[in-house]
C-alpha cells in the first residue's frame, strides 16, 4: 500500500495525473474524523489484477473548507461523495445530503464532537 499526501487545491489534479481508467479501479472516497476539527480525507485505488496493490491518496482539512468533486472524473464517485457529507457534515461540491439519511436522521453521525 502507498499512501500519498496531497491537499485539497490540488486533489484533483494530483489524481487525474494519476488515474488511469484500465490499470486502477476506484474504490471509495473515505473520511477518518481526526479530532479537533479535523479530518483526513481519503481517495483509495486498486489495481486491477495485482492482489493487493492499493494507492491511497489523502488530505487532511477542517469540517468546513469545500472538498473538490472527482465526478468529472471518476462519475462513481457520486457515491462516497454523497455519503460523506451524509456522515461527516462535509461539503462536497455538487453532493447533496440525504442518500444515506433520512431528514430526521441524527446529523453527520461519524463527525468526533471538536
């Protein structure tokens, strides 16, 4: 496993270098409530036909700084992107809340109390 550090402004740069359509699959965009306020935000790719060769790509940012879409990218990621702003509060650009939660549903429920 790699894992890669990258920010936010260029995440989606960082990964569009990167992705190649035929040699990796996406996987997830994930997030890992770091205290504090704090959040590290991860994009996880396989490779396809090589038994675990996974790439994570990560950033670390506060609840409130927009995360960039990779839709135009990878049109898949809709999925983690709606999730994650169902379960951490995020905003995610074009992602709306309420895929994964009803309208009364408890608030961003694995958002770490700051």
């Amino acid at each position: 496993m790699r894992k890669i550090e990258i920010t936010l402004s260029t995440v989606l740069n960082d990964i569009r270098a990167f992705y190649l359509p035929k040699e990796w699959h996406f996987l997830s965009v994930n997030g890992i409530d770091l205290g504090e306020g704090k959040i590290e935000l991860q994009w996880i790719f396989s490779k396809y036909g090589v038994k675990d060769e996974v790439v994570i790509y990560y950033a670390i940012s506060d609840y409130d700084t927009p995360i960039p879409s990779l839709v135009s990218l990878i049109p898949s990621a809709f999925m983690g992107e709606r999730e994650i702003v169902d379960m951490f509060g995020l905003k995610v650009e074009g992602a709306e809340r309420g895929l994964y939660l009803d309208e009364d549903s408890l608030a961003h429920p694995l958002r770490g109390e700051s």
